[in-house]
C-alpha cells in the first residue's frame, strides 16, 4: 500500500509562527484555500482509494477538494494530529519555537522518553500515530493508495522514525503547506520512503517565503533562527 501524507495548507498561525497545535485549530489563509485547490491537479496521476484527514479544520479544508474531484468522503481519523506544543500551545516567541523543535529532535535522535513541556512524549506520538495510520492500511487493500492530510511535524518525526531516515538527514528535512510524504508499506510490516515534496504540491510559487513557519522549516533552520534565546530542554 502506499501512503500520500499531505501536509495541511497554510493557516494564519504558520504565517505568525504560533504553535497552533489543538483541536479544533485555525483555519485555511487565502493563500492556504489555493494550495488545497491545487491538490487535485497535481495528484492527477495518482489512483486514490481513499481520502483521510486529522481532526484539525485546517486539514479536513485542505482535502475537501481533492475528495470532491474523486467523489470520495473525507474520512476523520482520530490521532493523525500534529505533536501537541503543551504549555507552548499558540506561543510564538523564540523560546517557545526552540523548545518545540528541540523536543522533536530529542525523539528524532532516539530519546523518545523527552516529554514536550506540559505534553506527551515520543513514544505517545508514535503511539497513537501509528494506530491511526494501521487503521487506514487494514481498511484498504494491499494496492491502494491513500491521501492522508496531516501536519508537518508530525510528518517529518513519523517519517524519520518509521522509514530509517538518518537523524542528521531528518534535522534538515523541510515540507512546506501541502508539502508530502510517500511512503511504500513493506512486506514485513515497515515503511520506505518513496518521494519527498518539499514545496507545495501545486508548485513552489505557491509557497510563501516570509512566513514564520516553525513546524514547516528545518529543525536547524528554526534553531539558527532562534540562538541565543536561552530556551530551556535545548538539544543540538
């Protein structure tokens, strides 16, 4: 089976650099509704079995277009959510933005046993995750492919972890608003990384370079960004 994880389009909150990370979240920025309506175009060539979304509003608005042009429901998964911010939930200043990326990287480098300040740590994330993502694989059939909208750090520490991407490698690992995933399920129950979309998947000019966007950017982008901000749990 194969898996499209699709980030979400573009909310005010990755403009800001809020860590918006709660149910029911912000929704879709103008510039977010065009790249969810570019989706469908760009993943004409796919044979999609199934459309699935978090229950963040910005993810279900996002795949709202690529189901209604397959003539698919989109389907509410419980646990494809980003990685809870905790106490830095809707903070944007540089300590917050440090400590979240930190904690990421902690997990990325094997110490899942790191909690995000005031909320879960990795083996939670990955727990309920990966519940959801079996969830989808045992409702479809071995050659399906389905498109799952979910967010970009959640993406990007899911992918590192599941799929054997080195820790360095996963620190430099950028996916911007409808930016994606693909991954192949293995015989044995693994995942491997087909492809990698950086930019949105309607084209690079529908990215938006100024804005402040922590759980888009690289790990290390975000870190240079905010040296010397002192923030506490700092991991390199």
């Amino acid at each position: 089976m194969r898996l499209l994880l699709i980030r979400h389009g573009q909310t005010p909150c990755n403009v800001s650099g809020e860590l918006d990370t709660a149910v029911p979240g912000a929704p879709l920025t103008s510039l977010g509704r065009a790249q969810a309506r570019a989706v469908p175009a760009a993943l004409g060539h796919e044979r999609i079995s199934g459309v699935h979304a978090s229950q963040l509003v910005r993810t279900q608005l996002t795949a709202a277009p690529l189901a209604e042009a397959r003539g698919l429901a989109v389907q509410v998964r419980a646990g494809l959510e980003e990685i809870p911010a905790g106490e830095l939930e809707m903070r944007g200043d540089p300590d917050a933005r440090r400590a979240y990326i930190s904690c990421l990287l902690a997990w990325v480098h094997g110490d899942l046993g790191q909690p995000m300040p005031g909320g879960p740590d990795g083996h939670e994330f990955l727990g309920r995750y990966e519940a959801a993502l079996q969830q989808i694989v045992q409702d479809h059939d071995p050659a399906d492919t389905a498109a799952v909208f979910s967010h970009g750090a959640a993406i990007r520490v899911w992918t590192a972890l599941r799929a054997g991407i080195d820790a360095a490698e996963a620190a430099e690992l950028e996916i911007m608003n409808t930016g994606a995933a693909v991954l192949e399920h293995c015989a044995g129950g693994g995942w491997e990384l087909a492809a990698w979309h950086r930019d949105p998947l309607g084209g690079a000019a529908l990215e938006d370079p100024a804005a402040e966007d922590v759980t888009g950017e690289s790990a290390e982008d975000v870190l240079e960004e905010t040296a010397g901000s002192g923030a506490e749990g700092a991991t390199s």
